[in-house]
C-alpha cells in the first residue's frame, strides 16, 4: 500500500466505485451502510445548521432547499438500509417489506420479534420516526414539486421574486430580508424539535441512535459517531 501511494500512477487518485458483496459478506454490509447513513444524515443536519450564519439570505434560502432535498433523501436511504439489515438477519423478506406500511407493520414486528426482538424494535422505533418524512419524500416526485414559499396568510409569494420586486426600494427589501431570515430559522427548529421531546435539540439523528443502543450496546454521539460498536457485533 505505501508504495502505491508514494509512487502513483496516471490512473490513481481518489474515485467512487461500485463493489459487489459476496453472500457471507451481506449482513455485515447492511451494518456498514447503516453507519454510513447515520453519517450523512448528520452531514446534512450539520449542513442546515450552518445556515444559522449564512447573512446571504437568497443564499441561505437556495442552501436550505438544497439540504431540506438531501434529508428526504437520506431519511429514505436510512429506512432501506435498516430493512435491509433486519431482513439479513431475520431471513424473513416478506415480513420486513410489510414494515413499508404502517397499517401492516404491527403485526409484521411481532412475526419479526420472534427472531431478533431487539433489532426488530429499534428498527420499528426509527420507521415510526420517519414516516411522515417518507411520507414527504414520495410525493416529490414528477408530478409534484417541494418549493420554498412565503406565506401571507391569504397568498403564497415566491419570496425571490418578492425579493427582487424590492430592489428599488432598500428599507423594504431589509425588512423582508429580516422576516425571509426568521422564516428559515423557524424552519430549521421546527425540523429539528419536531416529534417532541424524543427529538430534541439533537434532532432526529439522536434519536435514532437512541433507538439503537439496545442493539449496539453503546451511546453514539450524532456529533462524533464512534465506529468501535462493530467490535461488539454478532453478524455473520
């Protein structure tokens, strides 16, 4: 390894790549790619956070649709990799696909208790903290859009517009500057206080992480994630 490093090539450098797993490998894939997703659903709430600062507020409203995309996204992706591990563990597919539908999933996590009781519980802890964000996610589809808008009460306005409306006029666009930049930060808390205290000021990552330290046996911080949990893993 020291000499590819030391002596690198035309095609060496760091790249994405596809890898396929072999089938002993498969449960202890789906834990990585857990972990990976806790990962990059704090790089997102870490992104959110950073907008607190942003004095930009076009750029800062820009940034935020950006992100709040990138959540659904990793909201999605952290529900499959979980079904995904459960199955894995379980060997029972069909019962974890019932889990998708929150009419079927009690009666699905008591099928899947009688295998992996802990696991089926937290993965039936993290399910009931995503749905409505699942939920929100399938309907940004081809159909329908999310867009960021400011409401009046009466209207909906498109606040770059709005913003652009006021060029002429600099004491009226600071003003909505001033209510543009207290809508984002009430967004951003609502996003990280919503489902009451079980998802405080950490947001949803400490609650997941929560959920799972039956399973893992150790607190992760969503600030500092600690890998040393896969030590104490019984995967085959």
């Amino acid at each position: 390894m020291s000499n590819d490093v030391d002596s690198p090539t035309a095609e060496s450098g760091l790249l994405f790549y596809w890898y396929e797993i072999r089938p002993d490998e498969e449960a202890s894939t789906w834990w990585g790619q857990l972990a990976g997703g806790m990962h990059r659903l704090i790089t997102v709430r870490e992104e959110l956070e950073a907008l607190r600062t942003q004095r930009n507020v076009e750029k800062a409203m820009r940034r935020l649709e950006s992100h709040v995309e990138s959540y659904l996204v990793r909201a999605y992706e952290l529900r499959e990799r979980a079904l995904g591990l459960l199955a894995s563990q379980t060997q029972q597919a069909k019962a974890v696909e019932r889990l998708r539908h929150p009419k079927q999933r009690n009666d699905a996590l008591s099928s899947l208790k009688l295998t992996a009781p802990e696991l089926t519980t937290a993965v039936g802890h993290l399910l009931s903290l995503l749905d409505d964000d699942i939920g929100l996610r399938n309907l940004h589809t081809h159909q329908f859009y999310l867009n960021l808008g400011l409401f009046t009460g009466s209207d909906i306005f498109d606040p770059y517009d709005a913003l652009l409306d006021l060029s002429d006029h600099p004491a009226s666009r600071r003003q909505l500057e001033v209510r543009l930049r207290r809508g984002g930060r009430g967004l951003l808390v609502l996003g990280v206080q919503t489902k009451g205290a079980e998802s405080d000021q950490e947001g949803r990552g400490q609650a997941f992480h929560d959920s799972f330290n039956v399973t893992l046996r150790r607190h992760i911080s969503p600030r500092s994630p600690n890998l040393a949990f896969f030590a104490e893993l019984n995967v085959a």
